[in-house]
C-alpha cells in the first residue's frame, strides 16, 4: 500500500531529523545540514517551519532554535513548488528589518521583545490562518516532489 502524504514525508524527514543541529547556532546548523540533499533540506527544514507554526503560530517559530531554518524553508517551499506557503513566509519575515530574522535566537527574541505591544500579533494572525489552510497541499507538494526524486532519498542519514 501507497502512503499518505503526511506520512510519507514523515519517513523522509525522520531519517535526518536527529542528524541536522538547529539547536547550536548556525554555524552547527549548515555544516550538519549541508550532507543532505536539496530535497532532504526542503523537507527538513519546511517540517520544522510546519510543526512550530501548526503548534504555536509564526510567533512560536520566530522564538525557538527552528527559525534557523527559515531561509532553507523558503528556498524548501520554492523547491517544493509550494509558492503560496513561500510567500507566506516571506510575509512573515517582513516583521523583521530587511524581511530576514536574525540567525541567532537570542538576536531574534530581542528583536521580537522590543516590538510595541500588539504589533507582533497583528502581523502574524491573519498568516498563521493561512498558514493552516495550506497544510493538506503542502504535504502534497511533498510527496509529489519526493516520487519524482526517489534518488534523493536512496541513501537518506548515511552520513
């Protein structure tokens, strides 16, 4: 039996899941993360951009260690032919200076402390909205991009 998307995407992203470090810098981040493949990086990266904000919004990510994936996750949802959830992100983004969040978490939570009161959340509430609306199609673009690479994901955490 086929797959559902969802899970799918899921096996893709769990062999590299424990191997890519987002959790000391980005510097830990890109030399972990640049053994992988494109579409082992998309998928890895939007499946964190995913889970954050499926949980706690665009808020939640931007705070924790995992928007150290947002540039990945943006050129992830290109390479996913999933333009509509790419632009959100950028969107999202558009709360910092230049429309890109600082690498660092602590750079980022500052950033984000000093926002007046309310400005964070009028920015990112309609977009987390949206966000959700767009979860069934991008698990879509997942899997479709995931059964026209299969030798991306022939040798997935042989590292």
């Amino acid at each position: 039996a086929e797959l559902n998307n969802e899970t799918l995407a899921w096996v893709v992203v769990e062999r590299v899941y424990d191997y890519v470090d987002i959790y000391n810098g980005p510097e830990a981040f890109a030399a972990t993360l640049s053994v992988l493949t494109p579409g082992q990086r998309a998928l890895l990266a939007v499946h964190w951009l995913r889970s954050e904000v499926s949980n706690g919004g665009f808020s939640q990510f931007f705070y924790n260690d995992t928007a150290v994936v947002c540039s990945e996750a943006i050129t992830g949802l290109d390479l996913l032919s999933a333009p509509e959830v790419a632009a959100l992100l950028r969107r999202a983004c558009q709360l910092f200076p230049g429309g890109v969040p600082p690498q660092l978490r602590a750079d980022r939570e500052a950033f984000l402390d000093g926002l007046p009161d309310g400005k964070l959340e009028a920015h990112l509430d309609s977009l987390n909205e949206l966000f959700y609306a767009e979860l069934p199609g991008l698990y879509q673009h997942a899997a479709e991009y995931i059964r026209s690479h299969p030798s991306e994901f022939a040798i997935i955490g042989a590292a």
